[in-house]
C-alpha cells in the first residue's frame, strides 16, 4: 500500500524519539553544567561548563532543525486533512521554528529568554500531543486523496 499512514507513523517514532534523545541529553548537560558552575572546587568534569554550555545548545538548534523538517513534511503529507489539523500542525511548525531560532542566535543559556527554557517543554508536549490526535484521525479516515492520487477536475472519464 503506498498510504502515507506508515510515513506519518515514522514521522511519530522519528518525532518522539529525538524529542526523547535530546531531552534526556540536554537534562545530563543541564545537570553537569549546574554542577559545574555551583562547585568551583572538587569537581572534576572532563568538559568546561562553557564547553557543556555551547555544545547543548548546539545540540538544541540540531533537534529542533530536524523537528522543523520532519514537521514541513507532515504539512505537505496532510493537506485536504480537515483544517483544525493542519492549524495544528502549522501552528507546530511556527513554535519549533521559534524555538530553532532562539537557540541559533544564543551563544549561552543567558542569552536566551528565560520564557524559552521554561516554556519549551511544555510546547513540545503540546506538539506532541497534536501528533497523536492526528495519528488516532488517520487511523480512522484515510483521506481520499492518498487513494486515488491527484484530483483533477475536468479530466474525469465517465
């Protein structure tokens, strides 16, 4: 069958699981950072907590640039999808696209908004709920479009 279901279900998986790899990544730089900057003594880390400090979030503008296209994706995938879906999924892309830029320009964690750092967790849980309604839609209701292709008016033979 060539129904992007299974797609969009890779999608999912491809989706949490770089949410899941990143967030644990990024919580073990958070913490080494942390320790880093409260301890000035007695603690030896093979990393410097600038050295943490940039590369978690480098690792954050990775995550997010490939959320941000895996999302592109699942944009195009839905059209003719019933628009609260697609304003989900839009609205997803927007946040991600927001977050990607936040931590483009950030050269360490104080240089972004501390809204950012609070606030994306709880966005990306959102994100990734819009997922599932969209997954829990598609398994019900294949869009007709994905099983006869392309319409076109007008050319339909009778």
């Amino acid at each position: 069958s060539d129904l992007p279901l299974p797609q969009i279900e890779v999608f999912k998986q491809g989706f949490n699981q770089k949410l899941q790899e990143g967030q644990e990544k990024l919580h073990q730089m958070w913490l080494d950072w942390s320790r880093n900057s409260s301890k000035e003594s007695g603690y030896e880390s093979s990393a410097e907590p600038e050295e943490m400090e940039s590369l978690a979030l480098l690792m954050a503008c990775s995550i997010t640039q490939q959320l941000q296209i895996t999302c592109c994706k699942i944009v195009s995938a839905i059209q003719g999808l019933p628009s609260s879906f697609q304003d989900k999924v839009k609205q997803s892309l927007s946040t991600i696209e927001e977050l990607h830029a936040s931590f483009s320009v950030a050269n360490s964690f104080q240089d972004l908004p501390s809204s950012v750092l609070t606030q994306s967790k709880r966005k990306l849980a959102v994100i990734q709920e819009y997922m599932e309604e969209l997954l829990e839609y598609l398994k019900n209701n294949t869009p007709l479009s994905w099983l006869v292709g392309p319409f076109s008016p007008g050319k339909e033979e009778v």
